[in-house]
C-alpha cells in the first residue's frame, strides 16, 4: 500500500526555523501513522516554538533599536564635552578681534576672523547654536543672571546685555548665556525726605 503524501500545511515553509521544519516533518509523520493524541501535542509544540520565535524576534529588534540610541547619546555626549571645551578658545580669539590693537595689518585679522568662522561652522555641524538672549525674556533654563539694569524702555526681566554668549546643542545647553537683566527702577521710599525740606 502506497502512502499518500500530504502538501505542506504552511506554504511560508522557506522562511521556517529549523526547530519548526522538524516539527513539522514530524507532524506529517505521525498524520501518516494516524495517531491524533501526538499529532495535537506536537501541533500545540510547534505553535509554541512560533510563539517564542516571535517573542525573541521582538525582544532582538528592542535590543537593536535601544543599542542605536545608546551609541547615538554616546557620540553626541562626547561631541559636546569636546566642544564644551573647545568654547572658551572661541570667546578668547572672538575677544581679541574686537580689542585689536591699533596698526594690525587687516589681513592677519582677516586671517583670524576667516579662522573662527571656521570653527564656528564646524562646532555647528555637530548641532551647536548659539541661545538668543538680548531682548528676550530671562529663562532659568538658557541664561544665568549676574547682575541687573534699572530701565523703563525693557519689560522686566528682559536680558539687555549679554556678557557672554550660551550655547546649546539641539535641546541640551552646553554653557548658558552669562546676562544682566532689566528691572524696573526703585521708586523713593514715602518717608524719604525731600531737597527741599
């Protein structure tokens, strides 16, 4: 008597794990052999297995994605420990162009002001930017205040001079704005005397 062979139940078979291949060949033997207790039991095995290779499959494209970001943080925190440091040689050559001395050949000046535009654009291609401030209103998060300006031209706690610029990369400030903020002026106390009195 010939045995009939069966066509294969799952037709995504090339894209099987070995585990499940030997599963299913089983399947097909014991089909052959009729016996219906095992021909469950391995059916329910072989769900399983796929159950786990779907889960592992998961858990690996979590892990793939989760050692992405680390290596991205990881690039982007170095970057911006560099140029953290990399700023106060920044502020130093921007400070000697604007206090050069008289009778410096304008070429040479050029040449330094050629080489921190230079740097600038490089420092930008990392993601840095300068923080506004003159002009816009104090925040904790960007300036740091060191003084205050009496004025009633500005709104209160409005940044009117910036002494030293801040820096951000995307969202995370590298050095904040150093800044003096406007307040309005102190009005004479009620029992002050007057000139006059």
């Amino acid at each position: 008597m010939t045995t009939r062979k069966h066509p294969p139940e799952h037709p995504e078979s090339d894209h099987r794990t070995p585990i499940e291949a030997r599963l299913e060949a089983r399947i097909a033997e014991q089909q052959a052999a009729g016996e219906a207790a095992d021909r469950e039991k391995l059916e329910a095995d072989l769900a399983d297995a796929r159950q786990r290779h779907l889960r592992l499959a998961a858990d690996f494209e979590n892990f793939k994605r989760r050692t992405r970001q680390d290596q991205l943080d990881t690039i982007q925190h170095a970057s911006s420990d560099l140029i953290s440091r990399l700023l106060p040689v920044l502020d130093d050559l921007g400070s000697a162009l604007e206090h050069k001395p008289e009778g410096v050949d304008e070429a040479w000046a050029k040449g330094i002001e050629l080489s921190v535009r230079k740097l600038e654009d490089v420092m930008s291609t990392h993601g840095l930017e300068p923080i506004p401030s003159v002009g816009s209103r104090f925040d904790p998060r960007y300036h740091e205040a060191i003084g205050h300006i009496e004025s009633e031209e500005h709104p209160e706690d409005t940044v009117v001079t910036e002494l030293r610029r801040g820096y951000r990369i995307r969202d995370r400030v590298v050095r904040p704005s150093l800044v003096k903020v406007s307040r309005r002026p102190e009005l004479p106390s009620a029992g002050a005397a007057t000139p006059n009195s």
